[in-house]
C-alpha cells in the first residue's frame, strides 16, 4: 500500500472515530438516550418451565392514580405476545416497570423462573437480555446505517475500544444478518438521517437485534408506518418468534391481526389490569373488549 493510501485510511479513521464519539454522547432523534446494554457474562435467565416472563400483581400509582392495577401476565419463551389496550390503559407503564425506568408499588417482576428484576437497574435488566424499543426511534441520524448497528453491538461505553479495534469476523456476520432481517442491507453505508421513518424504525430494532436479546419489548413499533412497511414488520416479528420472546403492544387490533394470524394470544389491557386474554377473535367477541374499544 502507498504512503498516501495509509493517510487517506488513518485520516478516515480519525473522522469515524470523532463521529462516534460524538454520537455516543448525544442522541440525534427522539430526545433521549436510548439504553442498549451489551450483555455480561452473569446469571443467564431459566427457562426450563418455558416462561421468559413473569409479570404477578404488579400495581404502580401516580400521585394516587393506579396507571397499573394489579396486572399479572406471562410471556412464554419464544413467544411472540401482543399487549393491546386503549391509549392510557397501562401499556407503556408495564414496559417501564420491566425495562427498571419505574419502580412498581407492589408486584413482582421474574426474568425467567430465577432473575428478580425489581432488584436490578435499567443498565442490568438490558445486560440481563431484555431490550426495549420505545415508540420514537433514536438512531444516530449522522452515522451510518452500519455504524449504527456496529455501536450498538460494541456497546457505546466501549466507544474508543471500537475504533482500536477490528471488528470481529462473527460480529460483522451478525450485522450482515441483522441488515438483511431489517430489509437494510441496501441502505447499509447511507446515513441514518435519510431514512424513511419506517426504516429509522427498522434500524433501531436491528440495533437491538444485533445484541439478541432473549426479551425483546415494542412500544407501538408500527406508529406512523405506510401500510407497507406495518406488512414488513409483521414479517419481521414473526421471522423472530422463537428465538426471541417478544412483547409488542398496540392500540389498535389491525396489527394484532397481522401478527397474531388467528392463532396467538392476545392480551387486553385496561386501566391497568389484564381485562381479557386468549385469540384475538374470541377477545374480540368479548362484551368487555367490545364496550372498552367502542363503547364510549
Ligand atoms: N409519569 C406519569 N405521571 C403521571 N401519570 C402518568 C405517568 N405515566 C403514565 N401516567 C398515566 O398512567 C396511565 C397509563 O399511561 P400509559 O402507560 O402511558 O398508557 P398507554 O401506554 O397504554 O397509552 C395514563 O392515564 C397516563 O396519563
Ligand atoms: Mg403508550
């Protein structure tokens, strides 16, 4: 290699480098930092009873009104559970007490049969597997699509340590994946900026994929999609099932139904207690259901 070419690839360097730096301590979107946590070796969540989530009893109040209400739910290893309810009935409060953003009032939280999250913060509960998508993507919107899944699989503590090092060949095969299931890999070396709001929501999710997490949570991951890119992200969660558990709540039932495809289970939340639980169709026949969605 010339001279000049080892400029040009130290000078690049350097500028990746100052720009994830600068990245790492700010968020470009959405006006918070998000919390992705590399997973640490450590207790592993157990699932030999096939449950990945206990939810029991779990009551939170704020200044004297029950946004939960003694809510208990279970989420099966590898299952893909839709969580629907009014707006206010609770939903993104339930993710909060999981992800340790809340502290309930009483309750207990289980990651697994064996891990307390109510004695972990939200760093752990991320470095214990669980992952949350909030309802406004956060990505770094001057990186790269990559960048921004390389950063979140090396972890943005570990800012300086990435740009020393190469990145493993295994870790770039994980990326690949990743690119591939969030229907990126087009988009890989353009900047985040210029995506499509679907896409910048694609990617956050793949951002969170690339740590595998065991419990992947989705606040109203569909919220201002084109009928398409809902179609797709359908595809995508239910191309997950199985190897993740995930939890994704919605207001409305359209994509309940793309999700649950006549055979799921279907939670209903309202004013923060479980108002109903079974198929999707039997839920929707439910009087309760049918009076809390039209009967106001
Ligand atoms: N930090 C908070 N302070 C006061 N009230 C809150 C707070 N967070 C949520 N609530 C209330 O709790 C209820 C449930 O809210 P939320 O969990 O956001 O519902 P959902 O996500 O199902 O729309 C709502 O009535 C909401 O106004
Ligand atoms: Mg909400």
């Amino acid at each position: 290699m010339t001279p000049d070419l080892l400029e040009e690839g130290a000078r690049r360097r350097a500028a990746y480098a100052q720009r994830l730096a600068q990245a790492a301590g700010r968020t470009e979107s959405g006006g918070r930092q998000a919390s992705y946590g590399r997973r640490v070796a450590g207790t592993e969540p157990d699932f030999a009873h096939g449950v990945a989530l206990y939810v029991e009893d779990l009551s939170v109040s704020f200044d004297g009104f029950k946004a939960l209400n003694g809510l208990s739910l279970t989420i099966d290893a590898g299952e893909l559970r839709c969580v629907i309810g009014p707006n206010g009935a609770g939903k993104t409060t339930l993710m909060d007490c999981i992800t340790g953003k809340t502290r309930p009032d009483a309750g207990r939280l289980s990651f697994g049969s064996n891990i307390d999250l109510l004695r972990l913060g939200e760093t752990q509960i991320a470095q214990a597997g669980i992952g949350r998508k909030f309802q406004k993507p956060t990505v770094y919107e001057a990186l790269t699509v990559f960048e921004n899944l390389e950063l979140s699989l090396q972890g943005d503590r570990r800012v300086r340590a990435t740009l020393a090092a190469r990145l493993a060949g295994e870790q770039r095969d994980r990326i690949d994946e990743v690119l591939a299931l969030i229907h990126l890999k087009g988009e890989a070396v353009r900047a985040a900026g210029l995506l499509s709001h679907g896409q910048k929501q694609w990617l956050e999710i793949g951002m969170l994929l690339v740590q595998d997490p065991k419990l992947l949570l989705l606040d109203e991951p569909v919220a201002g999609m084109t009928d398409e890119e809902t179609e797709r992200t359908a595809e995508l969660f239910l191309s997950l099932e199985g190897r993740h558990s995930l939890g994704v709540v919605e207001h409305d039932m359209t994509f309940g139904e793309a999700l649950t495809q006549g055979r799921r289970r279907v939670t209903v939340l309202h004013e923060g207690s479980v108002l109903a639980e079974g198929l999707l169709a039997e839920v929707q026949r439910d009087e309760r259901v049918i009076e809390v969605y039209l009967g106001r």
